[in-house]
C-alpha cells in the first residue's frame, strides 16, 4: 500500500526517457526552500494498493511506444520505504532489464544506508538520487528539465559499487553517453 500524492506518464524531468513518475504523499526530509510543499502532509493523499499502481502505470508502460521507466519522488519515498520497494519489485518482476528505476530521497545516502530496508530497495533499483534540495544550489535549468541543487548525487546501484555521479541537469544529457549505454537503455 502506498499514499500518493499525483502520477505523471512522460515524463522527462526525473531521469533518462520519458517515464512514469510517482509522487508519494507525505515528506519528513525539511528541506531548505522545497518545492513541493503540498506533499509533504502524512495520510493526505490517496491510498493505493500496489496491484492498482501496477494497473495504472501498465496502462501507460505497455504501450508499444513506451519504456518500463519509472521514477519515484515525492513527498518523501523513504518514508514509505516498504510499499515502495513492494511497487518497485513489482515492476522488475513485470519488465525485468528491459525496465529502469530510480528513486528520489531529500535523505543523504548515510540516512538511506541506515534504513533497515536498505540492502532489499539497493537490490531492487537502479538509481537513487540522494540529498536535500537546496534552493540557493538549484540548477538553471536548460533544455531538459530537470528539478534539482547541485548538491545532490545520483547513486548507479545497478553496477553493485555505488557508483555516485552529480546529478546536474547537464548531466543527465552528458552522461548519457557514458552512463546510461552501459545500463543497456538509451536517453530518448
Ligand atoms: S524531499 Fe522533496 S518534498 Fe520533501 S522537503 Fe525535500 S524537496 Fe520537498
């Protein structure tokens, strides 16, 4: 079960691709200038059971013309780390490596690493963006959108070494070449 806050199908501001992405409901992360306040209220969204997300993501995902990507962000994910690993385990189970997760956290990568479920969400995803969103640090963004402070990091879990990239804007286009060829999935 999982309290969301909206669902968005294109998306192409959380990630390579155009892909699903989830907002959870509910944020315990305070971080300075957020924004996306009106998810931050606990139990104020709407509760969905993971098949019905599945059936609703489907809709989208399964058309010919689209990806199995899917971007988690909120509110908070962490703070509703059970459901979303079970959402996220769905999900590869459905599209297995064709698929492509990451989750958004304001938490840093040590508050993650701590959090009893971490080995099974390291397990499930692909990518996790770490970090509180700073506005005075947010990207002026060009071309792609892309909602972010330069403060954050994208951790690659799917090479099994944690590796960490920045997660500017910019990089999302340059490390295309670099990053997300060797995941087996292209930027577009
Ligand atoms: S994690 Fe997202 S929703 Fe929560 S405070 Fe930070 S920017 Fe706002």
């Amino acid at each position: 079960m999982l309290d969301i806050h909206t669902m968005d199908y294109g998306s192409i501001s959380a990630g390579p691709g155009y892909r699903v992405e989830l907002f959870t409901q509910g944020c315990d992360a305070n971080c300075p200038g957020c924004f996306s306040r009106e998810t931050h209220a606990f139990d104020a969204g709407t509760l969905m059971t993971i098949d019905q997300i599945m059936e609703a993501i489907s809709q989208w995902t399964d058309k010919e013309e689209n990806r199995p990507y899917l971007t988690v962000c909120g509110g908070e994910p962490l703070a509703q780390v059970e459901g979303v690993i079970e959402l996220c385990e769905a999900f590869k189970e459905k599209y297995g490596r064709l698929s492509h997760i990451i989750v958004y956290t304001g938490y840093e990568l040590d508050e993650a690493k701590e959090l009893p479920e971490w080995r099974r969400l390291r397990k499930t995803i692909d990518g996790l963006v770490v970090g509180r969103f700073i506005k005075k640090q947010r990207f002026k963004m060009t071309g792609r959108k892309f909602i972010g402070s330069s403060n954050q990091r994208y951790v690659d879990l799917r090479s099994g070494k944690d590796l960490i990239y920045a997660a500017e804007a910019a990089n999302w286009v340059a490390e295309d070449k670099k990053l997300w060829p060797t995941l087996g999935i292209s930027s577009t």
